[in-house]
C-alpha cells in the first residue's frame, strides 16, 4: 500500500541527485553554473519549481535543470506507486548564503563557499517532506574545471 510517508524518501533521492557531481549542463558541474548565475544576477538562492508544466527546451541551464528533476520526480512517484496528485508542490531551493554554523562541517571537504540544497516536496494535505544537504562550491570556471566526457545536456 503506497503511503505518503514515501516523499521523503522521494525527496532524499532527488537532492542527493541534484548536489551530486553527476549533475552536470553542457559537460560541468551544475551547481557551479548555478552559483554563477546566482552571483551575475545578485542573487543569494535560485529555486526550482518541479511541478510547473515542462517545456521541450532544455538549451539553458534553469529548463534543463527543472526538466530533468521533473522527470525524475515523475519516474520516481512512478517507481513507488505513488499517485501524482498526492504532490501539490515540489522544490529545489539552493541557498549561496547558507548557515555559516554548518560551515565547520564541511571544513575539510572540497573548496569552495558552502552551499545549502532544499528538496521540499508538498503533498495533498499541506504537509512538508524535506531534505536538506550541504556541500561546497565555486562558480563555474571553463579553466578550472575539467569537461565531463558523458553526452550532456541528455535527460
């Protein structure tokens, strides 16, 4: 019997996919793109919303990004035999301005400024299943970083 209780999981799944360095746009780390953006635009935090109606185009980093965990979220309800109209919301919030207390945590693991990545999925009943991680990052740099070999931007 599918329950509710299984967009936690769902939610866990998704984020760990997102800050993974598996998620790349055009052969690089997406999060570095992200943070890119997020600076040239003045912004501290950039969120997904991955319930809104997708578009074919996946030609920049924000459709490409709310495409692919779309579909993943799709895949996954499938995958656990959750119906769909059990989600009336689902976002990926990444915060550049995260909780300087978790810092130390992550003192010692890649360079960067650290980053705070939400997967907040709501259901019918107005209840919240979240995930939260963290991790570090620099804005993307085509000399610093090496391209991925892997045929991006594929879904």
């Amino acid at each position: 019997m599918a329950r509710r209780s299984e967009l936690k999981g769902i939610a866990i799944a998704i984020n760990g996919s997102f800050v993974s360095r598996n998620n790349d746009f055009n052969g690089y780390w997406s999060i570095g793109q992200i943070k890119s953006f997020a600076r040239d635009n003045g912004l501290t935090s950039v969120t997904f919303p991955l319930t809104l109606p997708m578009t074919n185009s996946a030609s920049n980093l924000q459709n490409h990004t709310v495409n692919r965990y779309a579909k993943m979220l799709k895949s996954l309800l499938n995958k656990q035999k959750l119906p769909s109209l059990w989600v009336s919301n689902a976002v990926i919030t990444i915060d550049f301005d995260a909780n300087a207390g978790h810092a130390k945590l992550y003192e010692d693991t890649t360079s960067g400024d650290l980053f705070q990545c939400t997967c907040k999925i709501t259901d019918d009943t107005d209840r919240d299943y979240s995930s939260i991680m963290y991790g570090r990052c620099l804005p993307h740099s085509v000399v610093r970083e090496l391209k991925s070999t892997r045929n991006s931007p594929s879904v």
